[in-house]
C-alpha cells in the first residue's frame, strides 16, 4: 500500500516526469496532478507561502548557491517565493508536458516573460533579435524601442538567413500571427536560424493546434492570459523550453521579480483541464462565422488560418468603429482566449503602440477587426454580428473586395 508523500522530502512532480507518452486530452486533465491521490487529495492546493521555514542555514546556504550557478530548481522544501512556488510549479510541469518542452517558466504576464528571454540571450552580449512581422503590438513596441538595450531586424521569413549576425540572440515569429492570422512555416524558419534560437509565440494556437517544439522552436511563449487561463480572471505568461535555458530564464524571474501569484498558477492548472475542448469547441464556431463573413457583401475580406483556431480577423467595407459600437452580445474588449466572445480594432488599442506605417505594412489594415471567439451559440454570435454589420455598412460597396473575400 502507497505511503503518503512527504512534500518536504519527495518531488511532487516525479510522476510526471516519468509518466508514459499519454494523449492531450489526458495530459490536460493529469499533467502536474498526479502525485495528489497518494497524498489524500483530489483539488491541486494553494501554497500561499512567501517564505519556508528551515532550520539548517548550512544546507539553505548550499541549495541557494547551486540556484545561482545553473538556476536549476531546487530539491527539497521551497526557500523564497521568489525562488518558486509549488502550486505554480505544478502548472509549469503541466504547460511543459502539453508543449513536449524539458521544461516551463511562468511569470506575471507575456510580456514579463518575452522581456526574461530577451534579458537572457542580452547578458551573454546577443542583444540582436530578427522578428517577423506581425506580432503583438507589446511585442513589436518593445524590440523597436530597444527598452532592454536589443536591436530589431524585421524580416519576412524568406530573409531570416539574411538578417543573421553574429551577435543574433534570438529569431521571433508569432504563428498564427496577431491581428492577420498569418502562418509562417515553423519547420523552414527553425532550419534558417542555424544556431540561433528560435521563439514561437504560440498564443493563438495553443499546444491543442500546433507544438513549436517539435518543429524546431526552442522557445515556445504563451501569454497565458489568453486560452490557457481561459475566464478572463488571469495575468500571466509562459515560456517553454528545454532546460538549460529555463535554468536562465528562473535565474532571470528571481532577480528581476517578475513572478506568477500562486492563486494564478492555480488557475491557470485548471483552466489547463479543460483547455483542449474549449479550444476545438471555439475553433468550430470561429470556422462556421468565418465562412458566413466570408460570403457577406459587407465584408471585404476575411483572416483565418490553415491551422483553425478560435480567432477572426475580418476587414469591412463600412465603418470598423461603428461594427465595435453596435455589438451586444459580443463584448467590445482587449484580449482575447476567454469563454465569452471579444471582438477589437487592433488598429485602435492593441496595435495602435506600432508605428502607423509600420503597421499597415505588416497586413494590419485601419479596417480590421479582431474576434476572439468564445463557446456561445454560433446561431446567436450571427445575430448579433449581423445587426452590427448593418450599422456599419456603406451605401458603395468594394465589389473588388468582395470578389477576393469569396475566393
């Protein structure tokens, strides 16, 4: 018979690590929790711990210095919740099972977590990134602005081999992209990096539709805000990786203080579960209202990716300002993964920090919209966008538009 396990002695997460080859559907519901029967529980806890007691500084002063050398997790009880948390431990092995990642590294948002790779690959003097555009607008803002010192080239994918020098940290490309929906070819962009490492933002995606890893990409980065929380109620992000580089990336979160609240390691462990049907059940109705604004007058084109998922980005004849004011079931927000459908003007709010011209050059019109969609009723998500259509149609439609829209 199973003895309880000691948390204080035995890694909680030693199942996980040696568990068999097991499908998505199951990895979501188990990964990270497979230690809680044996120890009498069924709901993963919440250690809202800051700091741990231990009575041998000796042994403390021995596993903070073996942190120091590789960033390597520790054995044993936690020291410091800078250092790392249990409960958000739990979905860093879970996200790193579902990614098919050595590892994951949870923070306060995406964005901490794009900064913790860049400030990665800058202290080893690679402050050189080639990006391809579009990515989410923070993204884009933060290497042209050069905030944390790196140096952009933006590319196409074509050119990435091109763009390469010698002090090249790091190759970005978000597939499918944010706002457009555009795919690039994971497999072809790893092979042009050489060396250098590649970052897959996989946010739209999600490991139920594709995993970069396996295609090549060293890093895969979720703001996990979006489908892996799922409900709206959560802040973070997450980079997958092998883990040498998350040994770096933990190295970063305790210096720089970018880390995860246990109670959103919690949530996001549970939103994980469900995770593979909310995606398929949202990618289906994204699919079936992509192709009725596809064949929509009122519409000029429509964004939707090879890949499916749960995003829409559509451009319309009409006023695009007018589509957000007139939506009612919809909700007019930022963001975007959630249970409920959003719809946006990327032009306005998410992307409105790239440069104008930049922006448009990237394939984000002034007339795009971006929907998020949620697991309402497609019948319903029609009605509604219909009615706000109407409002924001003109008298003079684009035939050319149209044309190209239908085929």
């Amino acid at each position: 018979m199973d003895t309880p396990l000691d948390p204080a002695s035995t890694s909680a997460y030693d199942d996980v690590r040696t568990a068999p080859c097991r499908a998505l559907a199951t990895e979501a519901v188990h990964a990270g929790r497979e230690d809680l029967a044996r120890q009498g529980l069924h709901a993963p806890p919440i250690d809202l711990s800051t700091t741990y007691p231990s009575y041998d500084s000796r042994a403390e002063a021995a596993r903070i210095d073996a942190f120091a050398a590789d960033g390597a997790e520790l054995d044993g009880p936690p020291v410091y919740g800078r250092l790392g948390n249990p409960t958000v431990a739990r979905f860093e092995t879970a996200l790193a099972r579902l990614e098919g990642t050595d590892s994951a590294v949870a923070f306060a948002s995406g964005m901490a977590a794009l900064s913790a790779v860049l400030l990665v690959r800058s202290a080893l003097g690679l402050r050189h990134v080639v990006a391809v555009r579009p990515l989410y607008g923070c993204s884009d803002h933060l290497l042209t602005a050069g905030l944390l010192g790196s140096e952009v080239t933006w590319t196409d994918p074509a050119g990435i081999a091109d763009a390469l020098r010698p002090d090249t940290g790091l190759v970005m490309v978000e597939t499918p992209a944010n706002p457009t929906l555009a795919e690039v070819d994971l497999r072809a962009v790893a092979h042009a990096c050489g060396s250098v490492p590649l970052l897959a933002d996989n946010t739209f995606a999600t490991p139920v539709l594709q995993r970069p890893a396996e295609q090549g990409a060293r890093l895969v980065l979720h703001s996990a805000t979006k489908y892996l929380g799922g409900h709206g109620d959560v802040m973070a992000g997450v980079v997958a990786c092998d883990e040498e580089l998350a040994g770096r990336l933990r190295q970063v979160r305790f210096a720089t203080g970018g880390v995860l609240h246990p109670l959103a390691g919690y949530l996001l462990l549970r939103g994980l579960s469900t995770l593979p049907v909310r995606v398929r059940a949202a990618s289906a109705t994204a699919a079936e209202l992509a192709a009725r604004l596809a064949a929509d007058p009122r519409v000029a084109r429509v964004h939707y990716p090879r890949i499916g998922g749960a995003m829409v980005a559509f451009e319309v004849h009409g006023d695009p300002h007018a589509v957000i004011g007139a939506v009612r079931l919809i909700t007019p927000a930022v963001s975007l993964g959630s249970v409920d459908t959003l719809i946006q003007h990327p032009a306005s709010i998410s992307h409105r920090i790239v440069d104008a011209e930049d922006r448009r050059g990237a394939g984000v019109s002034d007339r795009v919209l971006r929907m998020s969609v949620g697991l309402e009723d497609v019948d319903d998500l029609w009605s509604d966008l219909d009615r706000a259509l109407g409002r924001g149609r003109t008298e003079t439609p684009d035939v050319k538009g149209l044309h190209e829209a239908l085929n």
